[in-house]
C-alpha cells in the first residue's frame, strides 16, 4: 500500500515539472512524458552497454558505445529542433533535406560540367527552401503536389531553356527521386504540425511526431538487437546480408509493444494504432533496404561520415523516408477525412 | 597590427567561412595545417581546380597561422586594377606574381619570395600554375621548388583538394552544393641536393599520395 502511494507520489511531482515544461516550449504534457520515456530508454543502453564492456569488452562494442553518443546527440537534438518554435522544427527538418539530398546527389555522382546542367542541379536545390515554406503556408494541396507535380516539369523546363539535352535522362530521373526521397518524404514530418488541430487530442501534433519518430528509430534498434542475438536467416542475402529474419520479427514485436505503450500520443484507437505500429515496422524495414539497395549499387557502405558510429545523414534517415508518408497519409484518411 | 590580422583571418576563415563551407558546400575537412614557431616557415603545396581553393586551405589553419600565409596569385588576374589588388590582400592576404615575366625577372621573384619566407612568413603556391583540367593533376611547375632551394626553410606541406571543382568550377560563378574533402599530408622536407625539377617531381608525387581511392 505504501509502495504504491510513494509512485503515485513521484509520478505527480513529475506531472507538475511536465506542466511546467510544457508551458516554456512546444511539447504538451504527454509528449513530455514519452521523452523522459525516451530518455530512460537510453540512459538504459548507456549503462548496459558501458556496465557490459567492464565485464566483457567484446568486438564491435566500441561501434555501438558510438552509436548510443550519437543518440544522445540525436535526443538533445530533437529537444531542441521540435521544443522551441514550429519555424525552428521548419528550419531543422529543411536542413536535414538539405544534407540527405545533397549527400545523395554527391554520392550518385552525377554533377554535369555543363553550365546548364548545373542550373538544373540548382533549381532541384531551391525547391527544398520552397517545399518547408509551402508547409508553413498551409495550403495542403500546394503542398502535396509542388514537388512531384511542379517539379515533374520544372526540372526539364530549365534544361530546354538552354538548349542541353546531353544527359537529360540521367539528370532528371535522379533529381527528382532524389527531391522525393529526401525533400518530399521528410518534409511530412512537421508538416503533421500543421495541420487542423482535432478536438480531445491532449498529446497533440508534437506527440505524433514523436510517436512516428521514436517507433521507426527503435524498430531499428530492436532489429539489431534480436538480429545480433538469435539472427540466422538473411532477409536479403543479395541487398544487406546483416539483416536477418528473425532481427525483422523482432523489431516488429518491438514497434507493436512500443506502439501498444505511446498509444496515447495518437488520436486513434489501440487497435488502429497497433496496425501503424506495425505499418510503421514494416516500412521502415523496406526504406532501409531501399537505401542499402542504393549503397550497394555503387559500392559504398555509408553515404558519408556526417554522424558518427552512425554514417551519412541519409543512413540514419533510411526507414524514416517511407515510414513518414505512410504515418502522414494513414494519420490523415483516418482522422480527416 | 599584427595581432590584429591575425584576428581579422581568424574570425573571418575559422568563425564564418569554415561553417559555411561545412554546412552549405559540403567540404570534409581533415586536420589543421601544422602550426610552427615564428622562426619557422613552410610552403603550402596544393592542387588547384576552383576558386575555393584557396578558402578551404585558409579554413584549415590554425589560430597561430592565420594572417601569416600568404597564397600567391598571378598579377595579371588578381592585381588588375587597384581595387582588386586592394580587396584580394583584405580579404585574401594573396601576394602577387608576374605569371610569365621575362627571363630576367624570375629570379628577382624568387628572391623576392625566399626573402619573404626566410622572414618567417608562410607561403600557398599551386605549382600547376592555373585551374587546370578538372580532376586531373597537371605537370608541377618549380617555382615552389626554386623558393625553398634559395630560402634558408625547407619545409613543404602538400595538400590534396578532392572534387573542389564540382560545387565551383571553372567558368561558372554558380555555387552548388556538392561532398568535396581537404586531406593534409604531414610536413617534409626538400632534400637540397636535388635538382629543382626533381623536387618538384616529388611534391607532385605528395600530392598524388593523399589522392583518395575512389570508392
């Protein structure tokens, strides 16, 4: 009886330090709660893994005491990018395009010495500033179609003024992917902040960002976790030989009970946001190997060494770039239409 | 003064021009260039494809060595008119050269230069001798190596500037974004009973080795 009493205790002294916190910044009450969630996940692993190399300093330890740095630095960087001003999270997300696209085109190598070719290349370059500020403009229609529309003709539209038709094909196809990829997928994550605002939705827009982020990201730890452990039969032999059936289930049960346990950062039932938990898995496990495919065509491992431990911007972005417009789109047939 | 420049190069490469070269451009810088006492000098010897170039070496000194290297440029192009001349030392700290002077006057230059450098200042030369084709490492020219043999320094750094050429090529004033890198090879020393066109056969060859391999 006193137990429980003492919990009740702790947990009300954090809901008036959330209250208090959630009327400095952006982040509602329960989304408050699922970060000091998120926070004890990876104070969790610090220590694990930190207690675990005192004991045991097995190989490949240093490369994951990197990657849980990096996730501090990702967790400090989330604070900051979504907890201060929406234009701030505009700016964030606008950068983070910016860098995967630019990481993208660098490593496709394609940049034509051609003066025309690279107006093309800047053209392709502007339509991200123009992308974030049509989210901010709310016109969700302009929003949707700019890029796989008004870019669809744009791109080409610049070359023909020039005259150039050398390498047209090449050009085209891979900006525009690589806008789709990179600019048009990321930019649906704080696009969710603009929408309507639905009625009874305590956790808000900034709680389903949260939830669409946190799940992909520990789909992906789950999977290596349970691929690391009891991995013996490769998913994808010819793409990325390390992912393993059995490290996709687990990361699957592991976005299910994540899933199970955030549902109320969404404005959905248990049994609707089960299926997103479980959506989210499954297209996280598919943009990552949409990316490895990318890799693996042009014989790199990473994109570049932007963050460490992890690699380029676009390999820790991989399972986000499908997962956020399947989140946004199921998100919105389901509440707003 | 000094004290001041040093300040002037610092703020404006190390505070301003390297973020922007690392968040917007794109360049992957390695270490900074060595940083040596006052009565030590070195030749900075480096490939030359864009005008960034010379912004990215500069970008990569440390605080000791800001205001104290001087990039040479060629007269005719950076010293055209008064005001350029003005604006290049300003904001580039450049020294000038005749690029093809008469014969006479080749030696009165590299006097000039070794004097310079004996003075304990620093000195960034491409010794392609202009923007060459993009990619590909031209013919070393020895003026560089002519320097060290009549200074009393003898110390080189060679440096590899990979794809600078694809965000600012030569012939177009577009920046484009695009994964460029530095890499800074350590500091040598010219071995003085060579002859001039092998030294500088061998810098080309320091050069060469920082090359990354193409993945």
């Amino acid at each position: 009886m006193n137990k429980v009493s003492e919990c009740t205790l702790i947990r009300n002294d954090l809901l008036i330090l959330f209250e208090k916190f959630s009327q400095l910044g952006q982040f509602s009450v329960p989304t408050l709660f699922a970060l000091f969630f998120a926070f004890c996940v990876v104070l969790f692993f610090t220590f694990f893994f930190w207690g675990w190399g005192l004991i045991n300093n097995f190989k490949g330890l240093q490369q994951i005491k990197q990657r849980i740095i990096s996730w501090w630095i990702i967790l400090g960087l989330y604070i900051l990018v979504l907890g201060i001003h929406p234009l701030i999270t505009l700016f964030g997300f606008g950068l983070i395009s910016f860098l995967a696209f630019r990481e993208f085109l660098s490593q496709v190598k394609i940049i034509n010495s051609e003066v025309g070719m690279r107006r093309v290349h800047f053209w392709a370059y502007i339509a991200i500033p123009i992308q974030y500020f049509l989210v901010w403009y709310g016109e969700f229609l302009l929003f949707i179609l700019f890029i796989p529309v008004g870019l669809l003709f744009l791109l080409p539209f610049r070359a023909i003024i020039s005259g150039l038709y050398e390498k047209s094909i090449v050009t085209f196809s891979i900006l525009y992917w690589g806008l789709m990829l990179t600019v048009f997928s990321v930019s649906h994550i704080p696009a969710l902040l603009f929408l309507p605002s639905i009625p009874g939705h305590e956790a808000g827009h900034q709680g389903t960002i949260f939830f669409l982020i946190f799940i992909t990201q520990m789909n992906d730890v789950f999977q290596f976790l349970a691929g690391k452990t009891f991995g013996k039969h490769s998913l994808s032999p010819m793409i990325s030989p390390n992912k393993t059936i059995e490290g996709c289930f687990g990361g699957l049960l592991g976005s299910l009970g994540m899933a199970y346990i955030l549902a109320f950062l969404v404005p959905l039932t248990t049994l609707q946001c089960l299926f997103l938990g479980l959506f989210i898995s499954v297209l996280g496990i598919f943009g990552d190997l949409t990316i490895s495919s990318l890799k693996r065509d042009m014989k790199i491992k990473d994109m570049s060494n932007f963050i460490p431990g992890h690699g380029g911007v676009l390999d820790r972005l991989d399972s986000l770039t499908f997962a956020s417009l399947g989140f946004f789109y199921f998100l919105y047939y389901l509440v707003y239409v | 003064m000094i004290f001041l420049r040093q300040v002037w190069f610092y703020v404006l490469y190390r505070v301003i021009m390297r973020w922007f070269l690392k968040v917007f451009v794109g360049v992957e810088f390695d270490r900074d260039l060595p940083s040596i006492s006052s009565d030590e000098a070195y030749i900075v010897i480096a490939n030359h494809n864009s005008h960034m170039d010379t912004m990215v070496i500069l970008c990569s000194l440390p605080f000791s060595m800001q205001g104290r290297v001087y990039p040479v440029a060629a007269a005719d192009y950076f010293a055209k008119s008064k005001i350029k001349k003005f604006l290049y030392s300003l904001f580039v700290n450049a020294v000038y050269v005749e690029r093809s002077p008469k014969r006479n006057h080749v030696h009165e230059f590299i006097a000039i230069m070794a004097k310079k450098i004996d003075s304990g200042s620093c000195l960034l030369i491409y010794p392609e001798g202009s923007r060459g084709e993009p990619g590909v490492l031209g013919e070393f020219k020895s003026g560089a190596a002519r320097v060290l043999l009549n200074s009393r320094h003898l110390n080189y750094v060679p440096v590899y500037l990979h794809e600078t050429w694809k965000p600012l090529p030569k012939g177009d004033g577009l920046l484009i974004p695009y994964l460029s890198r530095v890499l800074v090879g350590p500091m040598k020393e010219i071995d003085k009973s060579k002859d001039h066109r092998d030294i500088a056969l061998s810098m080309r060859e320091d050069v060469l080795s920082l090359k990354p391999l193409d993945n």
